[in-house]
C-alpha cells in the first residue's frame, strides 16, 4: 500500500534540506517497507546535498537507520511484520566474483544501485507524483522506506533503535577498518587521524581489539577530549606540534597501525609517516575524486608497509552488524555515547548544521 511519509529531501545541489511530505510506495517482489524510527545524519548526507557524491537530485536522504518492518513484498522469507531491522547502502548481488569471496562491499553490481533500487526504479514519490530517488538504495531519512531486502539486516530487538542506526554507517566504518581491514593484532599501537563519528569508532575499534597504545589526533581539543572517553591513551593536538608524524613517533616508536579518517592527501602522508616498520595505514576517510597523496616509495619494501584502503569497515552487513550489536550488547562497544543529540525530522537543517560545526559525535533523527 501507498504511504504518507514525511522526508528530507534534496531538492538541489548548494540548497538546504527539505522537510516534505512524499508517497512512499508498497513493496515489490523482493522488498519490504520499513517504518522508520531512527536515523543518523552523516557526512555522506551532506556530501550528496553539495554534489560531492553526485547522487541526482530530488534525492531522499538518510542510509543509516533502523526501523520495524511493516509490509513485506512477494518471495521474502527472512523478514516478516514486526522484525526490527538496519539499513545499509552496500547493494551485493550475492553472485558475482567480489560477492562470492566475501567481499561484498566491492559487488560489482553496486553501482546499479546508487540512488535507486537495483532494479532501477524507486518506490518514491513527491508532492506533484515525480519520482525521487534514494540515497544509497535507501532514502531513509523518512517516516517510511521500501527497500530490496538485501538492503537490509535483521538485528536484535533488545537494542534501542537510534543505537542500532549508528552501526550500519559510522560504527561499521570505524570498527570494520579496525576489525576486518586491518585485522588488527593485540598488544599493537595504533593512530586515528581524524575525530568524527568514524574516527571514535576507529578508536573504540582498537580497545575493543586490545590495542596496547592509541593516540587521537585532531585540531579540535574537544573532539580530543571525546577520543579519551573513546579509549585513547594519547593524543596529539596538530595545531600544537610542527610535525603529528614526528610526534606520534616520538611517543610510540612507530605505530603498527594508522587510521586516516578525514580524507586528505596530506592526513594520509602522515598517517603513512607514523608508521613503524612493518606497519599499516589504512585510509578510511573519503577523499575528493582529484586529491593526491604521495610517499617515500623506499620505505614500502624496506620497512614492509603497507597502505591500503578500506570502504564500509570491509563490512559483510548480514554478518558484521549483529556482531557489532553483540559486543555492544557485552559491554565492549559505546553506542549510547555516539549520540550526542536527537532532533525530531522537522529540525533536519538544524541537524545538518550541527554536523558542519562540528558539534555532535552522532546527530540522530528520531521519529514518532
Ligand atoms: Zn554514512
Ligand atoms: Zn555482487
């Protein structure tokens, strides 16, 4: 069935979000409506609102959220009425080479789904019946979403709403490169550049992973002082010290691991930097498409590092979001923490500019 939803919407590049009321439609083979109870706004958000990701507007914002499935579509098994479910923007066929060796973050089939289903329709509608896309085969920044179910994982009931929104997005980035890209090893010393929602999770990442040493660095010295609550033994303010590269080495010897969670070239030279022999920097952080980083290309075979990259925490959804949960759950993941505030879907604007000025760990809109 059709439903009334109210949305935040770009309606053009450079413009402010939009609060409108849109037709959300049933569900088609393969899909299920979620009523909507939580959702983060991110970065990503704001990029698709600045053409940074070049998603075509009418876009209906939002990846990162968790609802209640009401309506299933014809052929689903695994949902029914009434499970509580995780959006996430990975699209994976399930079939091609990257899927199949478990890497379904690099699904070749992805990018059929960017800003609309993968069948290439939407099931979105606005005020004059034009239809809308969807960030990420998802549009969840609204009261209603329909969705394929390989969008979607079932999660725990017992886990607050708004908690269980963060990890389809800044907690699986974080930890994922933590865990799945790095795989990083006890007793390890680590670096996180970069101090957002993504880089907390980098963070708690490496405690929960046993990391012995962490050190945060930023410029902001309250983002600082949330990296301590985090679980970082150390921090580097960069506008304190000539050089966080020298620094970090002088504390540590050399990291074994550095995560780059800002996006930049130079971030990336000096996560690169930080590294001890043998050590591995892992760029999380999205980058402009015409940003450059450069190296000393000795030090790849004579120290044996190693840069790599990592997209979503290399997450497989179906596996890693309930895993995340269950360490939540245990005590080892902050996720109460991460939301710094809610706000309710009327004050979206307000929550993107929070965002920009920096103010919130998570900003999360909740719904009635
Ligand atoms: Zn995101
Ligand atoms: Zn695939």
């Amino acid at each position: 069935m059709d439903r009334q939803a109210k949305a935040v919407v770009c309606r053009e590049w450079g413009q402010p979000v939009q609060v409108e009321t849109i037709t959300v439609e049933g569900p088609k083979r393969d899909e299920i409506t979620i009523k909507i109870a939580a959702c983060g706004v991110c970065h990503s958000d704001l990029s698709a609102t600045t053409g940074k990701i070049p998603y075509p507007p009418p876009l209906v914002l939002g990846h990162e959220a968790a609802g209640v499935v009401v309506e299933v579509g014809e052929g689903v098994t695994a949902f029914k009425e009434g499970d509580h479910v995780v959006s996430t923007f990975i699209s994976m066929c399930g079939k091609c080479s990257q899927c199949v060796r478990g890497r379904p973050v690099l699904c070749e089939n992805a990018r059929k789904a960017m800003f609309n289903l993968p069948d290439g329709t939407v099931r979105t509608k606005g005020a004059d019946g034009e239809p809308l896309n969807v960030f990420g085969a998802c549009g969840v920044m609204a009261e209603f979403a329909t969705m394929h179910v390989d969008n979607c994982v079932k999660v725990d009931e017992t886990v607050p709403m708004q908690n269980a929104a963060l990890v389809s997005c800044a907690v699986m980035t974080g930890v994922g490169a933590v865990f799945n890209t790095a795989k990083l090893e006890p007793g390890s010393r680590a670096a996180v550049f970069g101090i957002g929602g993504v880089g907390l999770n980098a963070i708690q990442g490496c405690v929960t992973a046993g990391a012995e040493m962490i050190v945060a660095v930023d410029s902001n010295p309250t983002k600082l002082a949330m990296a301590k609550e985090f679980g970082a033994t150390h921090t580097v303010n960069i506008n304190e010290v000539e050089d966080a590269a020298k620094a970090i080495k002088k504390m540590t010897g050399g990291v074994d691991y550095a995560f780059e969670c800002v996006g930049a070239g130079p971030v990336v030279e000096q996560a690169y930097k930080s590294l001890g022999r043998g050590g591995t920097a892992v760029v999380v952080g999205v980058a402009d498409p015409k940003d450059k980083t450069s190296l000393t290309t000795l030090t790849l075979p004579a120290d044996e590092r190693t840069l790599k990259g990592s997209w979503l925490g290399s997450a497989r959804p179906q596996h890693d979001f309930p895993r995340i949960l269950g360490l939540y759950k245990a005590g080892k993941l902050k996720l109460d923490e991460l939301v710094t505030r809610t706000y309710p879907i009327e004050e979206a604007a307000q929550a993107f500019e929070d965002m920009v000025a920096g103010k919130n760990a998570r900003g999360v809109i909740v719904f009635d």
